[in-house]
C-alpha cells in the first residue's frame, strides 16, 4: 500500500516538473544586432556609457522599459536600445558576460591614444599609440580594453578603439602655392653714338 502512494506522489512530482517551465527557460534572452552597440548604465542616451556589445553576442535579459532593454553585462546592468537587438529563444539560455577572454583586433581612432597599467585614468601611462595602428584585444571591462601591441599590454578607452580594420589615417593636403610669371624684361635700347661734328 506504501509503495502504491509512493508511485502516485512520485508521477505526480514528474508531470508537474514537466507542465513548470524551469527558470533557465523562462529566462528572456536578446542577440546583438548592430555592429558595436553602446551599454549604458541607463534607459537613455543621457546616461553614461558602460561599454559596448559585440554583434552576434547573447545577454539575459533583466527588465524591459520603454524602448530601452537592460541586459547582464558583467557584474552590473547595462541597458541597450531596444531597436538594435533580437529576442532568442530556446530552453538553455547562453548568457555572455563580460570580462571576456575573446582575442579580437581593433584599430586605433584616436590621434594619440594613451595606454595605461589599470582600466582607469588615475592610473600610469604606460605607452602611446599613433592613429591607424592596429592591436588585439584580450579583454573587456565596462568601457575599457586590454590591448597588446609588439608585446605590450596594456589598458585603454573602449571608445577610442575600433572594432576590425579602420580606413588609413587622412593625410593633409597642403594647398599648391600659385607662382606668379615673372615680369617680361624688356629689352634695353642701345644708346646710338652721337654723330661727331
């Protein structure tokens, strides 16, 4: 008789494990859409920036408000434009979260971009890079890069970066100075010798 309400409880609990959807189900996922899109601490452009999503890459969503959605990045929330991402379904949620170890290669916007020891502009200058120069990214955190060029490594300001290959930094093009043509010299008349008397 035990074993009878045992069985009854046990396919009770297993019908209603399969009818209640588990919370990495109900989990609310989006996929980056745009290129590079900005992460800010807020639903709104005046709020300040935090970072940037990747195209392609997957974040849980938290909350939804207005046109703005707020998605995990890293250990803070960030909020997205809701124009620019996708919502994905799909029972096991893949959340991506930052600091990422992704190596990926941006180029340098900036005319002159400081490279310092720690992801903060208190910290020390390490090196400088020119316009156009290319480098690896090793890692991400909230709006700053580790990059490593020619076996320096080093942290810099994400918004300052590119993401891929950038176009060659444009060249000044000095105006032509006009040359004036030099005046015709006209040709001096040879005095005629006076006659003698």
């Amino acid at each position: 008789m035990h074993r009878k309400h045992i069985r009854v409880i046990l396919g009770g609990l297993l019908a209603l494990g399969l009818f209640l959807p588990s919370r990495a189900a109900r989990a609310e996922r989006v996929q980056i859409l745009a290129t590079r899109l900005t992460v800010r601490d807020g639903p709104g452009t005046k709020h300040k920036r935090l970072g940037s999503a990747p195209k392609g890459r997957v974040y849980e969503v938290k909350e939804r408000k207005g046109s703005w959605v707020a998605i995990v990045f890293g250990t803070r929330t960030g909020w997205v434009f809701g124009r620019h991402v996708r919502r994905v379904t799909g029972r096991t949620p893949t959340t991506v979260r930052t600091p990422t170890s992704t190596t990926t290669t941006h180029t340098v916007v900036a005319t002159r971009l400081n490279v310092r020891s720690k992801a903060s502009l208190k910290s020390k200058i390490r090196f400088r890079l020119l316009r156009g120069t290319r480098v690896s990214v090793k890692e991400t955190r909230g709006g700053w890069l580790q990059i490593a060029h020619r076996g320096r490594t080093g942290w810099a300001m994400g918004k300052f970066l590119s993401e891929g290959e950038a176009a060659p930094p444009s060249r000044r093009v000095r105006p032509r100075r006009r040359v004036r043509p030099k005046p015709r010299r006209r040709p001096r008349r040879r005095r005629r010798p006076k006659p003698r008397e």
